[in-house]
C-alpha cells in the first residue's frame, strides 16, 4: 500500500495488474507503441453476414477468460449487452470481462450470470444494482471505472485488450458499414466505439436496421467490423434517449445556474471562439441557456459545444451562435435528428474527445466546461461515483477528462441533498482531483480555487456570494450537522482510474 | 405529559420526518432514515430531547425521516406528541 | 415609526409547513419573506405548520432579510393561536390578510401590544403589513392605512377581490386600476410602502414582467411573490434609473455635508430633504447596491443620526 498524491491508499496489485497511483494530472507520459490487432483477409465473395448472434461468438472466438466490448448509447434502454451474455452462458463460455463504455440498471439481468461465474469482472463504470451489491459484498465481481478518455487510452496502450467487441449498430449493411443516426434505435453516434473498431481482436456489429449496402452516413467503416449479426430490437428507444432535456424549474437550481453564469461572464472568456460543454442535468442545462442569452445579447459567435450532446446545444449550433458541435453521445432526440442532417454537428470518438495519449483531444480545447457532483472537498476533489451511503453507482463519464482540458472548470451542486452536506472535509470517492477544479457554484456561496480567487472582488460586486471552501463547508455543517463517516472494511471491491492510467481511488466494501 | 392516543405528524416529502405515536407501557424509538449511517445518532439525540422537554416518559415513537434537519425534527415530534396526548 | 427606508421590493410567500421551503428562506434573494400560515394550510395542520415556522425562525439567527408570517384572519378561531406561537420566535413582524376596517387594524395592534408586554420586548416591535381584500375594504383605505403605527405597507390582493367584484381577472390589469390608485394614495398619505398583488400564473413570465412595469408606472413600491423564480424580473424591473442614482447620491452627500457643518435643516438644490425625501434616497441606494450598480454602502446612522422620524 502506498498513498497517492491525493492522500489515498493504492495497493500495489490488483487483480493481477501493477497499479500506478496519482500523481498529477499533467505529467505522467505513455510509453511504447500502439496496441495491435491481428491482420486478416476478407476476399471478394466472403461473407460477413451471420444468422444469429451465437454464430457470431462462435466465429469470433471466444474463449474462457477473454474480454469483450460493448458501447452504452443505448443506455437504459439496451438490450445487446444482455441479448451477448445470454447467449455466450448458453454456448458454456465462462469466467469473461466486460470492457462497455458504461453499465446501466437494465443490465441487472446479468447479476445470475455474474454470480454463476459467466461474467468475472467488469471494466468499466456501473450504474445501478451490480456495483451497489458489489460495494456490499453481496455480489463477488471486480469493477474498474475509468472515464471516456481513459478508456480509449486503455484500449490503445494495451491496458485492456478486447477480444471481442459487439458494437450496437442501429443501421448496418452487410459488410459492416456502421451508421448510428439512423434507424428505429437511432442513438446518433457511436463515439465509444471507435476505440473497440481500431483495438479489439474481432469486431461484431449488432444491429436491427440491415439496409442495403452501402449503409450511410459511415459512422464506423466496413474495414474495421469482421462480423454482422441481425437481431430483432437493439433497444427500447423510449429509454435510448429523453424525448427532451429540460433546464430545471427548481428555485434553487436556477440560483446556482445564475451565479455559474455569472462566473462565465467575468471570466473574460466569453467572446467570439467561445468554447464549452454541459451536462445534462436540469441545472446545468440552465447554465447553458443563461450563457446562450449573454451570447445572444453580446453578438457572440462561439466555435463549439463538446461532449454528450442535447437539444440546447442543436439550437444554439442551428442559431449560429455556436459553429460546430462535437459529440460523443446524444442525449434526446433533437441530438440524434442534428447529427444525421447537419455536417456541422460531428461524431466525436472517446479518443478525439478526451485520451490524454494522443496528438491532441477536443478537451484540450475547451474554454468551460459545467459539471455535476455528488461531493465536493475543501480541496476542490469532486466525488462522482459512489452514493453518500458508501456504494459504488456511477461512472465518471468525460467529468475528469473536462475537468482537466477546460481552461475554467465549474462544479454546480446543492449545498444539501436531502440533509447530506455536499461540501465536506473529504469525499468519499476521489473521481476528480481538485488540482483540475477551478470552481465550486452551490446555492449557499461560490468558491474559487487558485488563480480564478482573483474573481472575487467583480464576483461579490455583482452579488455572487464568494466564500472559502472550508467557510462553505463549516456553514453547511452547521445546518445539517457533521455526518458520521460511512465504515469501510479492508476489501477492495474496485478502482477509479484516472484519464492517464493511475488509480486516484479504491472503492472498499462498505460495513453493514 | 401523558400519552393517551395513537396521533401522528409530519409528511412523507424530502426534508421532511413522519412520527408516529402511540401510548406505551416504556419508551420506544425507532427511527428509519434516508440518511440512517450519516446522521442516525443525530436524529435519535434530537427525539430523545424533545421527549425529556415535554416529560414524556412512556410512549412508542417511530419516525420515519427524508433527511429533515433538527428544527423539523423538533416542530414534527412535538407536533405528534401534542396531538397524542 | 414607519420605516419607510426599509427595502421591501419582493415578499415572498412560503408555506408554513413545508421544511423544504422554510429551510430555502436564507437562500432565497428576495427582500422579504412572508411565512403563510393562512391560504397554504390546511386546517389539520395549522398545529403542524406553527411549531415548524416558529423552530426555523428561531433558529434563523443571522437573517438577511425580513421575516413576516401571515397569520390567519381575525374572522377566524386560528389567529390567537398564531400569534401566541409565532411571535416569541421574533418575526419582524405579522401579515394580516382580508383586513377591512381601521378596528381590524387596531384589535391587532392591541394584541401586539399584549404579547411584546407578556414577552418583555420594546413596544412597537412587532410591524404590520395589512392585506386589503375587498371592495369595502378598499374604500375604507385611507382610514386602514392611518389607523396603527406599526403599518410599515399595505398590499392589495386581487384573488378575492375580483370575486368580490364578480369580474373576471384580468391579466392586463385595466379594470384594476382604480383600486391600485386609491391603495397607492392612501399609502403616499400616510407615508408607508404599497404593495401589489401576487402573480399566479408563474409559467407566463411575460405577463408578469407587464405587470410588474405597469405597477412601476403607478408607483408601487414592492410586489407580493408566490416563487422564487419571480423575484429576479421585479427587482431588475424596479430598478432606478441612473439619474434617481445620482440624485440619491446627491442627498447622503448633503446630509453629510450639514452634518459636519453642524446644521440640522439640509437642502439641496434649493429645496429642503425631508424626512421622505431620505427615506426614498435610501431606498434608491439600497435598490441599486443589490443590482450592482453603486459600491457604496449606505451608513444608515449617519443618515438618521439626526433625522430619526
């Protein structure tokens, strides 16, 4: 056991792996080449079209303990992940890992296939019952949470090697042309695949829309899938995407999204080349339409909107107060319309989005980026993958790989959830180190970190309550009370894995 | 005071506790909580004084919280324990 | 007496037996915030929502604003209770709605009286806002608005009269207009602030912001709120214009100015500032401090060193 730079206890090993601590966000660098994938050879009258899924796994070779791939476009309304389980369990494949972008509840009909031992390990975050019963000890089964980007960096250094991916394609041909805008299960981009198409051994495209050849607009190409398999439904589309995304109407949401826009106006990067990204949630969409309203009054033309993609920003980009989007998921239906008609709205993979190993990603570009948080620190370390109670639900997403690009990172929470204390002395999960924090917007004040405290006399000025973190902290607790920290064993359950390939926390299991 | 009667107060809204009373031979707390690990202690100390403010020795009191802070706790179980006795 | 240099744009109305709201109250960026205890309960839980408003406000130590609670009309069995509940916890003082005659006024303030004796505070701690309701009660206007010393404002309501007129409620507010201006003078008479009525429709942002420049037009001083999301838009709408800026500036300088030159009689410009005159600057100041458009802070001891009225 050794201590990161943050403070938290990494053990040597894990799994069998060397695990590397946190040391910084900047300066770790990759080494050695590319991973590879073996060459092949597919001849004129070859035929890549299978009739069933477990032709597919057979002709892929998939053995006992390989790993494969999936993508979570189809979020919680996915039914491929599940559709691929069943169907290696009925073929007596055991002991495999699950490398997807992310898992959702829907994806709790895999927990009798973990506990008979089909599936051993899961590399990626997880939303829902599999990690919450996991940080509980009621389900034996290794989870690794990396972000976006550190999962297309994992992929390309080597660090997870898929020997299968099975890509949900909602338009496909026969030879493996990939379109995801179009289609009943359209979900307007594949960007986590792209890294499954460049490294995994073999590549099988899954889909429900088989079009004639050749399928288009080519969201992944022909030469990078070996196989294509048609099944019935990829998904519940009512669960794919919202049918919109709405800014909240919640009092207190609005008063955080105010005091975050009016960070972004003093902090003189708001002008022409604008560049930023939100989340989805109801308080950060509300950030995004202040900053579209003081972009419309001030005649400003952004350069782009990054990362998961709604509505909001389709009309600003159709407005023209942005010029291009960059997206690596859509979010609702305007998201998944823009993308198939608009060539300004463009698929970003997880690679060009936010891998820190390669000649430049689209974070790097960013001017702003608002993110959620489930705890923040008096050292601006943000939690984003387990519940105050202790358990692991939820996957980082593009929260580190922004944080880290952006040149102002801004954090919007309630001060209290339910009497949970947002602010506190420490998170429980470090998902975000505080050195790529530059400020915390709660409705009970604003703090700022490093240079960006220079704000706070402009900030105060237009009635922003700016506070120290530890004053925001100590305010907080004197309304909820200090909270009893939740008691953990010694057993570690799973990793959080920074951008760059080192481990910022562990997540024990929690006592019951 | 004296608990005669089954009474209760409060709403089952975040932010807020349901309290149940009714008359007893001893005094018993249960508490059932969205933020049980976190602040269980805190919530049970807070019912535990408003009991030994207004004399109330021998009661059953259950209380089922959303994450209501110490001046809702307060006003809701003094509310049922007016209303019960 | 009158307090009339108090800044009382937006009152906004909480439910008295919502935690979730109540708690918000220190958040919330309103100039006032008005605990209901009336319309927003239920009979059954009139015992809840009085324990549950009196614990957070006194627990509300470190208040930003002015906390009033609308306590239940003088018609009904529930007032006593209110007021016997609510004041020990310290409110700056009580709403009362459908107040019809002078004597409603003066019954409360004689209750008022009672409790700050029982309670050991200064006479005449307690302030009233007064709802005027009806159309009898608008004609009585001029006599409400003189008849107690602790009537700090009165505000309209336009729900119960409009039914009381049997007309509709409009949204553009013509048919409004006489009872607006007939609260409005009686409120200039008597030196205390006017109030408006609540806009329900909290999805038609639009005709809010009409309406609450049309009452700007008619020179109220404040509005009555139903959500937070309504405040920002009336403070930006009631803002001053910069020449009421300067000119407010103009007068602290010169009843600093007669300060130092040891004279109690300021003028400026010619004219004599008088006791509304400051208050207004005040006002002025206060209004435009909030918005971010002045820096200065107003010292108001030096403004009522001399001027207390």
């Amino acid at each position: 056991m050794s201590k990161n730079s943050l403070g938290r206890e990494i053990p040597e090993t894990w799994g069998g792996r060397a695990l590397r601590p946190y040391r910084d966000p900047f300066s770790i660098q990759p080494e050695g080449p590319r991973a590879a994938r073996p060459i092949q050879r597919v001849n004129p009258g070859d035929k890549k079209l299978l009739g069933s899924l477990r032709e597919a796994i057979e002709a892929s070779g998939l053995r006992d303990g390989m790993t494969i791939g999936a993508h979570h476009h189809l979020r919680n309304g996915d039914l491929v992940l599940n559709s691929v389980v069943r169907e290696i369990a009925a073929l007596g494949i055991r002991d495999i890992g699950i490398a997807s972008s992310s898992v959702h509840p829907v994806h709790e009909a895999l927990i009798p296939f973990i506990r008979d031992g089909v599936i051993t390990r899961i590399e990626c975050g997880v939303n829902g019952q599999i990690s919450r019963m996991a940080s509980t000890g009621q389900l034996d089964i290794p989870i690794i949470t990396r972000t976006h980007g550190g999962r297309a960096r994992a992929m390309m250094c080597g660090d997870i090697k898929v020997d299968v991916a099975f890509v949900g394609a909602p338009t496909c041909d026969d030879y493996g042309n990939i379109c995801a805008s179009r289609g009943p299960s359209a979900c307007g981009v594949v960007g986590y695949s792209h890294s499954d198409a460049d490294y995994a051994d073999c590549v099988v495209a899954v889909t429900d829309n088989l079009v004639p050849y050749p399928a288009h607009p080519i969201s992944i190409p022909q030469t990078k899938v070996d196989y294509v398999v048609k099944i019935d439904s990829l998904g519940n589309p009512a669960k794919i995407v919202s049918t919109t995304t709405r800014v909240t109407t919640d009092p207190i949401g609005l008063q955080i999204a105010k005091y975050a826009s009016i960070v972004i106006e003093l902090s003189g990067l708001l002008k022409n080349g604008f560049s930023f990204q939100t989340g989805s949630g109801g308080a950060s969409l509300a950030v995004a339409a202040n900053v579209r309203d003081m972009m419309r009054k001030q005649g400003i033309t952004g350069s782009f909107g990054a990362g998961g993609i709604t509505g909001y920003f389709v009309d600003m980009l159709e407005e023209g107060l942005l010029q291009a989007l960059f997206d690596v998921q859509s979010f609702d239906l305007k998201a998944v319309a823009s993308v198939a008609r608009n060539p300004a709205h463009i698929e970003m993979s997880a690679d060009m989005y936010a891998n820190p190993f390669n000649a430049g990603c689209v974070v790097n570009k960013l001017d702003c980026v608002v993110l959620g948080a489930r705890e923040v620190d008096i050292h601006f370390n943000v939690n984003v993958n387990t519940e105050s109670d202790g358990t692991l639900n939820g996957n980082t997403g593009g929260h580190a790989d922004t944080a880290a690009g952006a040149r102002l990172a801004i954090v919007v929470a309630p001060a209290i959830r339910a009497r949970l204390p947002i602010v506190r002395d420490e998170v429980t999960t470090i998902s975000t180190p505080g050195q790529t924090i530059d400020v915390v917007v709660t409705e009970r004040g604003v703090a700022l970190n490093g240079p960006y405290q220079a704000l706070e006399p402009e900030l105060k000025r237009r009635g922003v309550p700016v506070k120290s973190i530890t004053q925001l902290r100590d305010e907080i607790y004197a309304i909820t009370g200090a909270p009893r920290p939740i008691e953990f064993t010694d057993r570690i359950v799973g990793l959080i894995e920074y951008r760059d390939g080192t481990i910022t926390d562990v997540i024990r299991q929690v006592k019951i | 005071m004296r608990i005669n009667k089954k009474a209760q107060a409060g709403t089952m809204q975040s932010s807020d506790l349901m309290v149940f009373i009714e008359p007893a031979d001893d005094l018993v707390i249960e508490v059932e909580s969205t933020v049980q690990k976190q602040f269980g202690h805190l919530i049970e100390a807070r019912i535990k004084q408003v009991l030994k403010r207004l004399a109330v020795e021998r009661c059953r009191i259950a209380v089922s919280d959303r994450g209501a802070l110490d001046y809702a706790i307060d006003a809701r179980v003094e509310t049922a324990l007016r209303r019960a006795s | 007496m009158t307090q009339s240099h108090r800044l009382r744009r937006s009152l906004l109305y909480v439910p008295g037996n919502m935690p979730s709201m109540l708690q918000n109250i220190p958040v919330f960026q309103c100039d006032v915030c008005v605990i209901d205890l009336e319309d927003a309960v239920p009979r059954s839980e009139k015992d809840a929502a009085r324990l549950l408003s009196r614990r957070f406000i006194e627990g509300y130590t470190q208040r930003n604003k002015e906390i009033y609670v609308r306590i239940n009309g003088l018609d009904t069995p529930y007032f006593r209770d209110d007021l016997a509940q609510i004041l020990p916890a310290l409110p700056d003082g009580v709403r009362l709605p459908k107040c019809e005659t002078p004597s409603d006024l003066r019954r409360l303030d004689d209750l008022l009286t009672e409790f700050e004796e029982y309670l050991g505070c200064e006479i005449g701690r307690f302030k009233i806002i007064a709802s005027v309701e009806s159309a009898q009660a608008i004609l009585n206007v001029n006599e409400i608005a003189r008849a107690s010393e602790r009537l700090v404002a009165l505000g309209f309501s336009v729900e119960d009269f409009t039914a009381n007129l049997q007309i509709d409620r409009p949204k553009t507010g013509e048919h409004l207009v006489v009872p607006r201006q007939l609260l409005l003078m009686a409120c200039r008479a008597a030196g205390i602030q006017a109030i408006d009525t609540v806009w329900a429709d909290t999805l038609d942002q639009e005709g809010y912001r009409r309406e609450c420049e049309h009452i700007k037009v008619l020179g109220f001083d404040g509005k009555s709120l139903i959500n937070p999301r309504q405040i920002d838009i009336l403070h930006e709408v009631l803002a001053p214009k910069p020449e009421e800026v300067d000119y407010a500036l103009q007068v602290v300088d010169a009843i600093k100015g007669a300060r130092e030159q040891g004279t109690g009689v300021v003028s400026l410009g010619g004219k004599m500032v008088d006791a509304p005159v400051v208050a207004r600057a005040v006002r002025v100041l206060l209004a435009a401090k909030s918005l971010g458009l002045v820096d200065t802070d107003i010292d108001e001891s030096v403004i009522y060193g001399d001027m207390a009225s």
